[in-house]
C-alpha cells in the first residue's frame, strides 16, 4: 500500500530566536541556569495558575523578539497552543501582539507543530518571520486534568510531572537571517499520525505515546534512508522514563537500535531522584524550554552537530478517559542542524 | 507604523471534494435538503454525545475521500479541531486514517483556519492533497460550555444555537485536480489577529467576535484594494444575528457600507423564528457544513462566482470567563472564486 508519509522540504527555515520562563521546580532542577527567567512562586505575578501561564507565553515572545532588535510588526504569523481547555494561555497571553495567529492543539506536541507550520511558512517564504510559542503549568494542568493540587492526590510510579514553563521561537528564512542570530536550521519536517494502542492510564501518558513516537521514528528512517547513527541525538519532548524504555524495545524490536541515541526532555529537565517527578516531566512547556534554552544553544555553538527533536502528544481529555475510551498520541518530528557547519 | 497584515497568495489550491453531515435541527432548517448525512436522534448510532460529534468527523472525511475514487493515503495532511475539550472529536473521529495530523483550535474559525493552512499546504506542493475536517455536536458542546440540557437553562435573545454537524474539505493543487470535481479556488488566505474589546457575556458570542471580524475585513479591503462590491457575497461563520448588526455598524463607522452582501452561515442555516434558536446557529460544524453543502456547491455551479469567506472564533473558555476575563476572538478570511470562470 502507497504511504503518505512524505517528508516536508523545510530547508531555508532557520530558528533566529527563542526564550524561555519556568517555574521554581524547574530553576531548581539541573538545568535551571539556562533559562531566562523564572519565578519560584510560579506566579509571574497574576492571581491564577491560568494567568500565569498565560503571562510566561506573553513574556517569552516579548524576549524573543526584542533579543534579534525586531517588533511585533516583523513577525507574519504566530503559531500557538497550550493544554488549557479552549488553549485560553495562547489566546490570552499572546492578545497583545497584533500578529495573525493559528491556533493549535497538539498537547505535548505543540512546541513541535508550531516549530514545524513556522517552519514551512518561513522557507517557503510565505512569512518573513513566523513565531511559535507553547506553555504548561503544573497546578493549572493538576487541577484541569486531575485534581486541585490542595487534594494531595497520589502519584504512581509512571506518572509525570507537568513543567510550568513556556518557550517561544522565531523562525525566519536563512535569506533574511543575520548570520549571529541562528540557533538551527529546521532541515526537514515529519508529521506524525494519530495511533492508539489501547492504553487506558491517564497516570501512564509514556505507554500512551510510545507507539506514537515509534511509528513516526520509524517511518522516518525509512523514508529518509536515515538511522540513529547520523544523528548526535534523537530527542523526545516529554516521554518520560517509562515512555523512552517502551520506545527503545519497539525499535529494537523492529530491528533499530537507538539506545545510544534516545534522550526526553522531561527526562532532562529535572533530577527524577532528588525532585521526586517520578518518570520525569512533560507538558507542551517541558520540551519548549528545554529546546528553547539547552539544545538550540548547543546547536547554536556547534556542540551538536544534528539531532532529530519529536515532540509527543496524548491527545485524550479528562471526558474522553470517563467515558473509557484509551488515549490517542501523535509524534511530530523535526530535523535540525547546527549552523556551524554550514558557516563555518 | 508598519502592519503585518499579508494577504497569502493560495492561488492553485482548489477545493475537490466536501461532505456534510448533521443532526435533527439542522436537517429540519432550510438547507436540510442540502445535507449528505442526518440523523434525527443526533447520535448517529453512539452511546455519547461526544462519540456521536466524532463519528460524524470520520463520517465525513470517508465521504469526502471516497467520492473523488480517493483513498486516505493520497492525502498527505489533516488539519482538524473542534470545541471540545483537548479537541477529542478530531483525535477520536479520525483516529482511523493514517493521515498526519495536524491538530487546530480555532473555536468556531476553525473551518477556515483549516481550509487556510491545507489551502497552503497544496498551492506551494507541500501535499498533493490536503484535508480540513471540524464539528460540534449541540449537547456535547451545552454540557461543557453551559449547562447539561437536562438543567433546562434559559436562552438570552443574543444566544446562538451550537450547530450539530460535521464539515470535511479536501482541497487539491490545481494541476492534479479533474476539472469536474472542482467546487472553488481558494485564491487568497487572510489571517486573522485575536482581538478582545471588552466583552464578558458569554450568551452573546456576536458581540465578542464581531470586532475580530471587522478588523479583518476592514484590514483585507484596505490590504487587497477591493471593497464589498467586488463579491457575490461576504460571509461569516457564526456572527449570528447580532454579531451581523453590529459588524455593519462597525464598518459603516469606518466608512464601508456591505449591508447588501453581508450573510452568515448560522442565520442560513436555522429558520430563526420557527427554530427558536434566537441569534442563529454557531459551533465549528456551523460554517464547515454550510460551506461543504450550500456554498461551494453554488460557487461550483457558478451561481455564485466570487465570494469572501471568514470564519470567527471566541477563544474563551468557561475557567477564563469565570475568572472575570473578557472574550477574545479571531477572524480568519478566504477568498473563494467559482471554477467556472477558470474553466468556462
């Protein structure tokens, strides 16, 4: 059977700018200094957990733009998401930027498909500059998706923890780049599809889009004529330990050997051990600061030299898991490369 | 100070296939007959009124792939959302193609916000075949935004209707499309801002978007050099009654008078008198069945030869209302022309 799953030429989009703002938990953990702000209350100065995360996604795009000495005017599209109900931290946080703006739902997704329909708007020279920005905050999400964080419910063993933090970038077409301001250059795009397996444990999100991950990896390596060996790093935006371990024995399984290479941004985020997370973190902020903040200054400065970032996404809702329906994930994955090389 | 407001040249993307489906209401007004799909019991054979909203997505993404002799792997991209929570209508309803998936949250823009990226995905080659699929089921959406329907609650005269119905769109690069399945070109995609001007109540829905739908249209005459007169007809996705009445204020303010061409798919779709539903219909389904059963139908036939399309989305959300924000809201606009100039 004929497959759809093509490849999307994004050559030409480069990531020009980004910023980043976490929350107390998240300066504490071993990354913490790299991010550029954060509050320990988690607060951002607003009265609710909501306005906070909205107040981050303000402030992350407000930095990322003015560190490149460009305007809200210079920037052509605005892709942005969040896991509140009705994405209320993209609309209200972004309400001041006179920008056209998609909205997405992606869940943990999302820091990847903005970075991807940026992408293409950017090297097809449909926008000059296109921004993504995404956001998570772990009492907003508790009290959505599970319960108020007063309720001290219990966590198990694969459960995640949601990072409060939002991330911005900014993409533009390398054309109209200047050469200091580019972290990466956003090769190719790989959408992922939408796969169920049948996991049913909402405090299991890794098992849930494991299969997800796998799938768009492994079609990828297909269609590319890639394997993990031409990459530094194949990294995931919140899968989280269990969710990495199931990846690597699908892969294995299908003959793909990636142990070496598989890292999770929720899984570097916070020191699992000292800061009790469990299986790590996730949310659409977890992989959104960590690219923002650790693995575009790293391809920036040349330290890696290409990685493959996909950002999962469980796509199920509070309602959905009631009514017992399992959990629905998708993958969306990016090709990236350090500058270095092509400027050197 | 320098606007970012670009008109997107989607010139070559074409709609090739559409499908409709709705509930008993919908089937009851006076486009009922124009339907491909109706169920009078709204369920269309599930257990759950959100099942039923994601039956109906799958429903009509077969119907629209089908009846071109398609199948799913010839489209490359899915670009779909809906009102419910994490958009679980889309994740669920088309959890069966092995399409990649793009998750939208447009609110009620949703139907153009799709049509607007899978129009640019095909007119620059990125696919060969798009699709844009959104719903909303009138129970699933009362029971989460309002109250169940078993509370009884009464209506305000602003209030609209949430449309039960589901809308797919597949959308071609016109160099590989037959001529006869043509229904429109999508000739211009204009994005749209969030904008918020104050409004708190969430039964009227008119009000808060109607601002958004005037900055967009106010920006696209100003932007393309074209005014009311050029178009067959200039129609809103959900404005309602109110939200027309007050976007014709708004624009005669600014000194445009489109009275006579101004229509919106929810006065069209309910007889509002006879069908007690007040201000009209809404919901994402709204505009995409009318668009995929009466407007493209007669912009295929060239009845109609030119129209501006643009859907409105309020971005609020029960938490965001309760917590005393005000209504934001975004407009997104196309430019739709009948093939039969093209092609005559």
């Amino acid at each position: 059977m004929e497959k759809n799953r093509k490849i999307i030429d994004t050559s030409g989009a480069v990531i020009v700018s980004c910023a980043s703002a976490v929350g107390g938990k998240e300066f504490e953990g071993p990354l913490g200094a790299c991010f550029d702000f954060h509050d320990p209350t988690d607060s951002f100065g607003q009265k609710t957990f909501e306005r906070s995360e909205a107040e981050m996604q303000r402030l992350v795009l407000a930095t990322a733009i003015s560190r490149i000495g460009a305007k809200a005017s210079d920037i052509d599209a605005l892709f942005a998401g969040d896991l509140l109900n009705q994405c209320v931290s993209s609309a209200y946080g972004l309400l001041e930027y006179d920008i056209p703006y998609f909205g997405l739902y992606g869940a943990c997704s999302t820091a990847a498909e903005g970075l991807m329909l940026a992408s293409v708007f950017a090297s097809r020279g449909i926008t000059r500059m296109a921004a993504a920005v995404t956001s998570s905050h772990n009492a907003a999400a508790e009290r959505q998706y599970r319960n108020p964080l007063e309720y001290g419910g219990q966590r198990t063993p694969t459960a995640q923890w949601t990072v409060t933090g939002a991330g911005a970038f900014v993409v533009s077409n390398a054309e109209n780049a200047e050469r200091d301001n580019v972290f990466a250059e956003v090769i190719e795009a790989f959408p992922g599809i939408v796969v169920e397996k049948g996991i049913t444990d909402a405090a299991n999100m890794g098992a849930a889009m494991a299969p997800a991950a796998a799938d768009t990896l492994l079609n990828y390596f297909e269609v590319s004529g890639t394997s993990p060996s031409d990459f530094d790093m194949i990294v995931s935006g919140d899968l989280g330990k269990e969710g990495v371990s199931i990846l690597g024995e699908i892969l294995s399984a299908s003959g793909v050997d990636a142990s070496e290479k598989l890292f999770d941004c929720g899984m570097m985020i916070y020191d699992a051990e000292a800061q009790d997370v469990h299986a790590g973190g996730s949310g659409c902020g977890c992989s959104a600061v960590v690219l923002a903040s650790h693995l575009f200054p790293k391809l920036k400065s040349g330290e890696i030299s290409e990685i493959l970032f996909y950002g999962t996404g469980a796509m199920m809702s509070p309602s959905s898991l009631k009514q017992g329906l399992a959990i629905p994930a998708v993958a969306h994955l990016l090709r990236l490369r350090s500058p270095a090389a092509k400027y050197k």
